[in-house]
C-alpha cells in the first residue's frame, strides 16, 4: 500500500526543498527555499550551498508540513535525495532525514533524484503510459532512458561533456546574462532570428543516443570575442536564438529517435531546461508526428523540488522494505546503482 503521507526532503544541490506528498502523487505542500547567494558567484559553489542547506533545512521542513496542516506524527514515512548530485549538499539532507526519521520513529527511503525527475507529470495528474522515454535536462544532468515501468530503467544516452543547462548557463555567463542563464536566453531568444548564425550541431549522425555541447559553447564563445558586455540587443537575441536552435535541435533529434526506435509510448521531460518554450514546442511538434504525447510537468515540478522526490518515495516504500540506518548519500548517477540496473541490450 502506498503510503499516505510521505514527507520529502531535496538538497542535492542549491536548492533546499521540503514537501509533504500525499497518496504517492499529490503535493500537499511544496516549499523551495532558493539559494539566492551563488547568484553573485556566477554559479553554485559546493561549500557555501551545504552551509546554506544547514541554515535553511530546518525552518523549510517546519514550513511543508505547516502549509499541509500536518504534524510529523501524522505522516506516514519520509523519503529523501540520496544523489545524485553535490556531496556536501546531499550530508546535509540524509543526516537530517535519518535522524528525524529516527526521532519521530517513521520509515525512510532513500530516492535517486533523476528518477524523480521522470515521475514528475504524477504531480499534475498525469501517470506517462509505459514504456516512455524519460529525459532529465537540468544544469547537472542530460540523460535519455528508456522507462518500461516504475523501478525498470534503461540509460539509453547522456551527454559526453557539458550538461544541457550547464550550457545554457556558461553560454548565459559569456553573454552577460547573469546565472542562471537558461531563463534569460528562452527570453531574449524569442525576439532573435535562430539562423542569423550558423552554429554546430554536433554528433547528429553518431549513430547513438548521445550528445555533445562543449563545441557548441566554444563556438558561442568565438563569436563574442572581443566584445564585452552589454552587447548590442539585435545582436544578443539573434545569438541567444541561435544558440538555443542549435541545442534544441540537438536534443529532439536524439529523444525523436529514441523514441521511433524503442517503440516508447510518450515522452516526458523534467529538470530545470523543460521549462524551456522553444524545446517545449519542437519536441511536441516532433513527437506529434510520432503519434505519441511530449509530457512535460508544469514548470514548478520541472525545477529541482522535493514533491517528485515523495512521489518516488512513496512508490519504492509501496514496493519494498525501507533504507535503514546505513543510508548514505551518493555523488554520481553511476553510484545510486541506477546505470547498473538498467543498462541493457540496445533496442
Ligand atoms: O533542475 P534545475 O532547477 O536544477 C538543477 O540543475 O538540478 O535546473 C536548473 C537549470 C539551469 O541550468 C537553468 O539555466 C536551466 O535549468 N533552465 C532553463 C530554463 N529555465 C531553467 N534552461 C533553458 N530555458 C529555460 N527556460
Ligand atoms: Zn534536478
């Protein structure tokens, strides 16, 4: 059974987020506490965001379970980030999780923070048909898997290099655009002309599933040059759009043939880049010739929050004995076991 009331706790990387999630798929309550101060840093810095999550886990746990009118002995279990992401980020998290946990005497799961990416559309009501092809597009991650069903993933493709938000937000920094970058170019590039510059698309015939976005940014960067900021508004735009055409066009390419050659029945898309329009249009335009729905979860699941990681939570507990005390975070996707468990052979 699933369990009613599951309390989450994200803090795998800047963000400090607690939810209270109900029935394994209804946010209660959802508080993000946004770490504004790597924003004067251009990036987020590893030490300063587990200092931040010490100061801000406490009073953001209090708040979601306040907005949800609950008190900790009414909720059912916890449920918690193990990784992947910042090390120090995810301490902070599992170390206060397992001792609530312990204290209230509640079970505790540990969730891996991709998957809860993909389950993110059961926030909206929305359960994706399997099998779909799941893609987490954020500023740490870029992977394309193929879900047969709740726990049974296969990792399909990634990036080789840069990250799809990371390169909006490097390509954002050279620009002058303040971090993070992905939202001001969505915005600017709407106003510019996506083929005033040619820009690369690389690995377009591969063969596989991945992609690459380092030489895309190193073309970005030949173009600014000399030049420093403020730039030209024409000019702005036109390379913010060519940028984003180039790596939207990238991206549906591979998730386009993904999905034509697993035979999957949807796609879904989550992580910060799926609030992105122009790949929310291309990828439904591509995936309307498929014949198959491009999902994407409103733009507050989309982001890093705690409520998809009670979604999962409650599910893996639906499913099996809890973590127990020896729960411990893990930095890459590679150690959350998640790779292992789903690479299989290529369809
Ligand atoms: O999932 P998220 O909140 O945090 C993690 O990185 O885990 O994603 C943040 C990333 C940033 O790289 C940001 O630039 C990007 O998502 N992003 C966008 C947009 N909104 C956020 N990228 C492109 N277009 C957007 N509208
Ligand atoms: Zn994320």
């Amino acid at each position: 059974m699933t369990s009613r009331l599951v309390l989450a706790i994200e803090t795998s990387c800047d963000d400090t987020a607690a939810a209270v999630v109900r029935d394994g798929r209804e946010a209660v309550s959802s508080v993000i506490a946004a770490q504004a101060i790597h924003r004067d840093f251009g990036g987020v810095v590893p030490e300063l965001a587990s200092r931040a999550h010490l100061d801000l886990l406490g009073p953001t746990v209090d708040r979601a379970l306040a907005e949800a009118r609950v008190r900790l002995d009414e909720v059912d279990a916890l449920a918690v980030t193990r990784g992947p992401g910042l090390l120090g980020s995810l301490v902070v998290g599992v170390a206060y999780a397992k001792a609530l946990a312990l204290a209230a005497d509640k079970p505790l799961v540990g969730v891996n923070h991709v998957e809860s990416h993909l389950w993110a559309p059961v926030l909206d009501g929305t359960e994706p048909p399997v099998p779909f092809v799941g893609v987490a597009l954020s500023g740490g991650h870029t992977e394309f898997v193929l879900v047969r069903g709740f726990g049974d993933y296969a990792l399909r493709g990634a990036t080789r290099d840069d990250a799809a938000g990371e390169a909006f937000d490097k390509v954002g920094k050279l620009l002058g655009l303040g971090f993070p970058g992905g939202p001001a170019i969505d915005r600017l590039a709407a106003g510019g002309d996506p083929a005033a510059f040619a820009l690369p698309r690389a690995m377009l015939d591969s063969g596989d599933y991945d992609v690459s976005f380092s030489g895309l940014k190193t073309a970005v960067r030949r173009l600014v040059g000399e030049r420093t900021p403020p730039f030209e508004e024409r000019w702005l735009a036109d390379v913010c759009a060519s940028f984003q055409a180039a790596l939207v066009e990238t991206l549906c390419a591979k998730i386009l043939r993904l999905t034509a050659d697993s035979g999957a029945r949807a796609v879904v898309v989550g992580g910060g880049v799926a609030c992105n329009r122009e790949l929310r249009a291309a990828l439904a335009a591509g995936c309307g010739r498929l014949g198959v729905p491009a999902i994407f979860p409103a733009p507050r699941w989309c982001t890093d929050n705690a409520a998809m990681i009670g979604v999962v939570g409650a599910r893996r507990l639906a499913r099996g004995a809890p973590s127990g005390a020896d729960l411990e975070p893990v930095a890459s996707l590679e150690e959350t076991g998640f790779a292992q468990t789903v690479a299989g052979p290529a369809s």
